[in-house]
C-alpha cells in the first residue's frame, strides 16, 4: 500500500499500475461509480460492501422459481450519468429506453370510452412535443389543460440556481398557479411521486422544478422511459463486479467498516473485521446516517446536519396471475390507491401466467400494514383497472418493502445535502443524498459517485480527463 505521500510521484507495480490507492465504503450504484472512475484513471482500489451483493437498494432476490426486484426503478433518456454507467458495464442493451415518451394513465373512476388517457410526446421542439398530448388528455378539463399550459411555462422560467426554490414547497406554488386540485394528481403528482418520492405539499419546489425542467422541459426527448428487462441484480451485481473485476478493483462483499481514521501525515486507515486497510483516499458512498457515524471529528462543520436529512418511504407489492390480464409494459392509475404497475414476467423468468409489480411511492401510511391488509386493498383495485384480473387466480402475492428508501425531498433539504468534498484531505462521500442537485435516483447516485471520484483525482493528482462532459450533456 502507499504510504500516502506523493513528493516523490506514484510507484508503478507490476502491472504498470500506480500505487496510489483509494478505498471506496458502500457498494451501492454512487460506490461502484467511484471505484470505477477512480480504478479507471489508473488508482489502486478496494471496495468494501457489508451486504452480500453490490446494487444498494436497487437489488434483486429469488422466491421460488422467480428471480425478484426489491423495488421497480426506471431512468430517463436525460440521466446521462446512469446511461454512462450502464455502457461502462457493458448493459445498456439490457435497459432500453422507450423509443418516444408513452406512458397509459388508467382512471378507474372515468366513465367507460374515458378511463384511459396518455402522456406521450411528438416530435416537434420543447414544448410543443408535449402538446397535443396534453390538447387531448382526458383526465383534465379544458380549462385545467389550459392552467397547466400556463404553470408549466412559468416552471421553465424558474432559476435552479435560486437557493429560495429549496426552502418553498411546490404544492403552495401549484396552487399559486392556478393548478386544481385535480390537476396536481392527474399530472403534476403522477411524474412528481414517481420521481421525487413525496406529493407536491412535501416537496422542495427546488428539487420538483428540477424534474420537471430536466425531465419535461429540457429536451423534447429527455422524458422517454428505460428500464430493465432483466432483474437489477444482473446489472448491478453480476455484471457491474465484472466491470469492477476487469478494472483491477479489489471487492470484498460481507466487509463492514467500523472505523476510518487519519494521522498527521494525512495517511488513511479503514478498519474492517481483522483487519485495517491503509490508502491515500477513502470514499464514504453509504447512507447519510452511517456517513455521519463513519465521519472523524472536523470533518464537516455541521455534521449533526446529516441526520436532519428525512427519509421516504417505498412499498412494492407483487401480483402473480394465473393468465396475462395487462397488455403494456406498464401504466399509471388514478382514482385509485395504485399508483404505477409494471410487467415483471419475462424479467422474472415466470414461465406461465403474469407478474405485475405495484411501486407505490410515499408510502408512510401503508409501509407497515400487514400483508393481509394490502392483499385484500389492492387485488379489488386491480380488478377495477384491468377487467382481465376479474377471473384471473393470483397465484402468488407478496410484498416487499423499502422504509428509508430515498431522502425525503422535504422544503429545506437542499442546505442539509453536503458536497463530495470534506474539511479532512483525502476524505470524500458520495450517495444520492449529496448534493448533486438531482433528487434521490439512480441518476444522483451515479452523479455524486462521479463527483466524489473527480474530488479525489484532482487532490492525488491524478487525471479526472475521462469523467470531463459527464454532465454538461445533461445540463
């Protein structure tokens, strides 16, 4: 290992490689992310996970003859940084974006011949490649199409860079807007759940224009959906330890650290179960509440404002049927406690019948019923949505839940969310919960993991050249 000092420049090894070296705490997308990075620009690198698999939350598991997500994500056609990450492991034919923005939304109140409505995009410049689409959409009245034209501009104009957006909720500014309470479920929460994992009363105004900019404003095709079609686990796991394998990362899986600690001479140790790893740069990529028991004194002014970040909730409940009783990919409810299902079958390896997956985002009332309680809410709903469920045996149902899913995207957030960079030399964090300035997704994780890796490169001297344009795509 090195004995951190670079007066005399790095020591190659055998394989040419530099003996400068980095440890990486966490091995969830933003960890990954900076071993990665960090190994590619020619850096010694150790990751250490406490679980038994790498991918964070974003996980699979088996049950029976299926292979199971944790949870559904998807990502966008404007998260660059997670679609890099995707080529770097060599999976992006594996989650494929939509070709153009569709997305069913299914009113289960609407009458027959208006149940079903959809967001989809033309091909015509920002905003007019959302028009017709909204000229027609049935869950809203005219004269809410009309406001929510209007609102939508006014979003546009907004400044992310204000920090006054962070401290107001987007619900009071919706209204403000003239945005009916219709309005904000039918469309405005229908993204904003999904995405920001909190209903617009709770949400940063800062943080929801952001998606809505990025996401709906920005790019006529930054909205266009991908997901997996295989389970998370072979991309997050399997094929990312290959990628990490081939770039000469050491990954120790089932390794939790205890401590970190640094001496005069800005020299790092890492102590793990009977053993204490020495390097040049530690990255602390874990949840904020384990960053902040990890942290050694001084190394943020305000540390104690890390457990004032709030967490949100994710509840996903698993349907498997005896028959297909949904045609698309996916779609969105209204009227209804459903909020997104999606089609697991084919990613799952079910052979017979049809697996539907309900994400149901800012789930704090439901996270803790009971299975039986769940069961006999949502199996009626999804009868009431898809008329094929009516005769359909469910073969299987279950549930699986996320209790600190993501960081609550609360008012106030934004001043809480602290940079890659420490007051302790060498010392970096990363996780969807920095400040990235994206809320928490793939995407973020991916960003602070990116940034955390560049912070450490330029203090170690080492070339940051191959991250350089990552984000000013996005923007």
């Amino acid at each position: 290992m090195s004995d951190g000092t670079l007066l005399e420049g790095p020591v190659p090894d055998a394989s040419g490689r530099s003996g400068t070296s980095a440890v990486v705490v966490g091995g969830g997308l933003a960890g990954i992310t900076a071993a990665l990075a960090l190994a590619d620009a020619g850096v010694q690198v150790t990751l250490l996970e406490g679980r038994p698999r790498l991918g964070g939350l974003a996980f699979s598991f088996e049950r029976g003859n299926l292979t199971v997500d944790n949870g559904q994500h998807v990502y966008l056609r404007c998260c660059t940084a997670y679609r890099w990450f995707l080529d770097r492991i060599d999976a992006a034919a594996l989650a494929p974006l939509q070709d153009r923005l569709d997305v069913p939304v299914l009113d289960a109140d609407a009458a027959p011949g208006r149940r079903l409505g959809r967001l989809r995009r033309d091909a015509l410049p920002v905003p007019l490649h959302l028009g017709r689409s909204l000229a027609t959409y049935p869950h809203l009245s005219l004269a809410e199409r009309a406001r929510v034209g209007r609102a939508a501009l006014a979003l546009r104009s907004l400044d992310l860079a204000d920090p006054a957006l962070d401290a107001q909720d987007f619900g009071s500014w919706l209204a403000a807007h003239g945005q009916s309470a219709r309005a904000i479920e039918a469309l405005w929460d229908l993204v904003g759940v999904a995405t920001l994992n909190a209903v617009a009363k709770d949400a940063s105004l800062g943080l929801a224009a952001m998606v809505f900019k990025t996401g709906l404003l920005s790019d006529p095709g930054a909205a266009d959906i991908g997901w997996a079609r295989v389970p998370l686990g072979e991309l997050h796991d399997r094929m990312a330890r290959k990628a990490l394998d081939s770039a000469g990362v050491r990954t120790e899986v089932r390794t939790r650290v205890t401590s970190i600690s640094h001496d005069e001479n800005g020299n790092w140790s890492v102590q793990v179960p009977g053993e204490s790893i020495e390097t040049d740069a530690v990255v602390l990529a874990v949840p904020q509440r384990e960053a902040h028991g990890l942290l050694p004194a001084g190394a943020l002014d305000a540390p104690e404002r890390l457990l004032e970040i709030g967490t949100s909730p994710i509840l996903n409940i698993h349907v498997v049927y005896d028959r297909k009783v949904l045609g698309q990919p996916f779609f969105a409810a209204l009227g209804s406690p459903v909020q997104w299902v999606f089609d697991r079958t084919e990613a799952s390896g079910l052979r017979e019948g049809q697996y539907l997956a309900l994400s149901q985002s800012a789930a704090q009332d439901e996270i803790d019923e009971p299975v039986a309680v769940l069961r006999e809410r949502y199996l009626p709903e999804l009868e009431r949505l898809l008329p094929g469920a009516r005769g359909a045996e469910v073969k299987d149902f279950f549930v699986t839940r996320e209790r600190t899913a993501t960081f609550a995207p609360a008012p106030g957030v934004g001043r809480l969310r602290p940079g890659a960079r420490t007051k302790a030399p060498g010392l970096y964090l990363a996780g969807a919960w920095t400040a990235t300035g994206w809320p928490a997704t793939m995407e973020s994780a991916v960003r602070s993991g990116v940034s955390a890796a560049g912070a450490a490169l330029d203090a170690l001297g080492r070339s940051g050249a191959h991250l350089s344009g990552l984000f000013e795509e996005a923007a």
